[in-house]
C-alpha cells in the first residue's frame, strides 16, 4: 500500500515569503530613509512595528517551509497566523489613517495578504492532521520522500 501526502506549498509561496521578509525587515531597520510615505504618515513607532512584525511573520513561515514534517508545517503555520495579524493590523491602520478612499488600494493589498496567509494556515492544520494521521495509522516514524517506493 502505498501513501503519498501532497504539501500545497509552491515556489510562489515562498517566494513571496521571502521577498516580504527582505523588504520589510530592510523598511524596519531603514525606516528613515528606505520606508514609503505610507508608512511615514503613520508614525516612526507605528511604521517600524509593522514592517518588524511583518519581517517576523515572514521569517517564521520560512523556516517552517525548511524543516521536515509536522514540526516544519506548525512553524509555517504559527509564522503564517503572525503574518495574517501583522498584515490585517496594517491595512486596518491604512484605512484608519487615510480613509477608505485614500487606503483602498494599499489597505486592500494588506488585507488581501492577510487572507491569503490565514487561507494557508488553514490548510497547513489540514495537512497536519492527515500527516499525524498517517503516521498514526501505518506506525510510521518519518513518511517517504516523494518519488521514494
């Protein structure tokens, strides 16, 4: 019998991940002189907490996407949830700031995002569950590698 568990993770994925902690955790370190004038408007304390928080979320889903089985997925996860807050915090202080008509665009890209990670996260505890279940089941202690028979 054999089982093969799929991650729904791409290259996408963690491309944007990867871009997204680059350049926010530039922005926060740099904040003077590299942040947009989005994130100027919202203050120096305001503005460096959302691009560090935002830095972090990131790096945690990435490290996550580099370990190996359940742990590796809950990592990803508990990245992608701080990601998700991070980013909905920030575009609720767009819209907050600006107004809907002036943050619409940028405090929608920042939602989205948000979406996008808790939709991840989401399927991360599904995929968790089938690998514990798995494991479970055939009393395996590490599943095969893909294309492993």
């Amino acid at each position: 019998m054999t089982i093969t568990l799929r991650r729904s993770r791409s290259p996408f994925q963690v491309g944007v991940l990867l871009a997204l902690f680059l350049l926010s955790a530039v922005s926060a370190l740099l904040f003077d002189q590299v942040a947009t004038t989005t994130a100027h408007e919202l203050g120096p304390l305001l503005g460096r907490s959302m691009y560090a928080g935002t830095a972090l979320g990131a790096g945690v889903a990435l490290s996550g996407v580099w370990l190996d089985g359940v742990v590796g997925l809950l990592v990803e996860r508990v990245g992608l949830v701080s990601l998700a807050f991070w980013t909905a915090g920030y575009a609720a202080a767009v819209l907050v700031n600006f107004g809907v008509a002036r943050g619409l665009q940028l405090g929608g890209y920042f939602l989205a995002l948000a979406l996008m990670s808790a939709v991840r996260a989401w399927q991360i505890g599904r995929e968790a569950r089938e690998l514990a279940t798995v494991r479970h089941l055939t009393g395996i202690e590490r599943p095969e590698e893909e294309g492993e028979q």
